[in-house]
C-alpha cells in the first residue's frame, strides 16, 4: 500500500495481532485529532474530497 497503514481497533470477527504502543496511543487520540483536523475545514473552508 505504498507506505499507508490503517491503524483500526480490533473487531470481533478480525484476527488478534500485536499492535505496537505508537498505534495504541494514536486510536486513543483519535476523536481529538479529527475535532482538529474539522475546525481547520471549518476555519479555511475547505471541502472533503
């Protein structure tokens, strides 16, 4: 995938896989960098493409 990673929580149905602490810390964090990544859309009025 080119250099992309999908970091998701675990599912019921997906296989258990170690995942590293970097990944653990951003899911946790990841309601407040969407509140950012929004209100900078909001402020430059940009539009999701």
């Amino acid at each position: 995938m080119n250099g992309i990673q999908f970091v998701t929580k675990l599912k019921n149905n997906m296989r258990n896989s170690l995942m590293s602490i970097a990944d653990k810390i951003l899911l946790r964090k990841r309601a407040l960098i969407e509140i950012v990544n929004d209100e900078l859309k909001n402020i430059a009025q940009i539009e999701h493409s």
